[in-house]
C-alpha cells in the first residue's frame, strides 16, 4: 500500500518546512494554545515536543538533541534502561531518570531557552503508572546562568554570589494534588537562602495515573508566576519568591522521576511539553 509511504513523506516535507522557516521543531499534532498562555497573550509556540528514548543524548554532551540524560550537579547520570518509550509511544522516565534540555556543559542545546525578559508559559501533560506517596516527579525549570561557572553571580555582589529563579511547575509527594512554586535563591555555595511561594498544600487529591497538565506563566512585567492545573488557574506567586534578576536569566527544562526516599519503582510518561512566548 503506497499511502503510508506518502503520508511518511508529507509529514517530513512538513517537518522540513517548519524548521526552514523558524517555526519550532519537533512539533506534534495540532492543538489550541492553553489557556495560561492565551491570558498572558503569549501566543507564539517555540517549543512542542511529544518526547521519545531517541529523543535523549544518552551522552548527556552535545548540542543537536532535544534532551539529555543527565544534569550538571549530577554525578552520575541515569543509565538507558530507565528509559523507554511507552506501548502508546510516548517516554516513559522510570524511577531515578532524569531529562534537561540543555547539555552537562550548560550551552544550549537543540531546543531554545525560554527568556526571562520577554516572559514565557511551559506546559507539561503526564502522568504516573500509579499514586504512591513516595513518588516525587517534578517537571521544573531553572536558569542556564546558574552552573558551576557561577555565571549568575551579578555586579555588584562579591564574587562567586550567585541569585537565580527555580520554577517548580509541579512536584509530587508534597500534597494531595498538584505543588507548583517559585523559590528566589541566594548565596555563596554551600549557604545559599531561599525565599518560597507558599501553595496550597491541602489541596484535593488528584489521581496521577491520569494526564494532567501542568503549567507556569512568568510575567516579567508584574514579575508574577501564574501556576496552572487541567487549565485552571492554581495561584499566583510574586513578591520576594520572583527575585528582579529573573529578568536577565534564560532558563531551561528538568524533568525526572525522583523518589521522597524509599525508592519505590513507578514510571512517569511524558507526553508532551509546549512553551510559549510573546509575538
């Protein structure tokens, strides 16, 4: 049957289309843009992805993957048997596996940086193969600035004092649903301070064997986090928790199954992340 053979085609030419052109690569099918974006007008999609294993730089180096095993605190990275791809054909990251977007060597990858200046929303649709309480997924953001070259140590602070942004979209274990929170931190390595959003942690539970979307919308202007749950608004964070240097950070995506200490296997199947920023 020749059909599948030109509809294999078509979509290449498409795909093709889209990265001359500039929009984003690795797009998936279509969909409308999430509510978080539409109310802070951001409506140009930079990043689409619907992640598989070969999606991974199991090197955890280089700059033409869209993901990489491995982050740069860490030791030793994850090895390839805690990833696969799921029967629906989606990634599945089993306990202990972890996902960025930028390279151990903190430059950037194949996928663009999401710009503190201009303001961006990220999406996350997951779920997990089942509720225990020691699960800890997280899908989160931090700044490429902040690395071991201490790249977000800022004039006129002393050197080596570094302040940056961590973006927590959501974490799991903590409360019965959804934990999303902004954290300022500050400091000289090993005594750094933080300063949290405060979330609602008495939250109504959510069956995570389900997909759910999780969002964060970061306004620059207001220097306001909106967190976003299934297209709902969750809270807004602002205040000391989203520090002004957030304006100069570029920051990019975490993702990875982690435990709250006893180790209980489970996978988290990551179907799609979008980001999106203003026109």
């Amino acid at each position: 049957d020749p059909m599948p053979v030109l509809i294999r085609i078509r979509r290449f030419a498409i795909a093709l289309a889209l990265v001359v052109i500039g929009a984003p690569a690795l797009a998936c099918e279509g969909l409308p843009v999430p509510p978080g974006a539409s109310a802070l007008g951001y409506d140009k999609i930079v990043i689409d992805l619907c992640p598989k294993v070969s999606d991974i730089s199991m090197a955890g180096r280089g700059s033409a993957s869209a993901l990489y095993n491995s982050v740069w605190w860490r030791k030793t990275p994850p090895v390839a048997s805690q990833y696969s791809d799921g029967p629906n054909g989606v990634l599945r990251l089993h306990l202990g596996a972890t996902v960025a977007t930028v390279p151990v060597s903190m430059t950037r990858g194949l996928l663009p940086l999401l710009s503190g200046a201009h303001g961006f929303y990220v999406e996350f649709e997951v779920s997990l193969s089942d509720n225990h309480k020691d699960h800890w997924p997280a899908v989160w953001l931090l700044p490429i600035e902040h690395n071991g070259r201490k790249d977000d140590s800022y004039p006129p602070d002393p050197r080596g004092y570094e302040r940056w942004l961590e973006i927590d979209v959501d974490e799991g274990g903590f409360s019965p649903g959804p934990k999303g929170t902004a954290i300022a931190w500050e400091g000289i390595w090993p005594n750094y301070k933080s300063t949290q959003s405060l979330p609602n942690l008495h939250n109504t539970f959510v069956d995570r064997t389900q997909i759910h979307r999780f969002g964060a919308g970061f306004d620059p202007r207001k220097l306001e986090i909106t967190f976003w749950f299934d297209g709902r608004v969750q809270y807004v964070a602002g205040g000391d928790s989203v520090p002004e240097i957030s304006r100069q950070q570029n920051f990019y995506i975490i993702m990875n199954a982690q435990s709250h200490g006893a180790n209980v296997s489970y996978t988290m199947e990551i179907l799609r992340v979008r980001a999106f920023e203003p026109e």
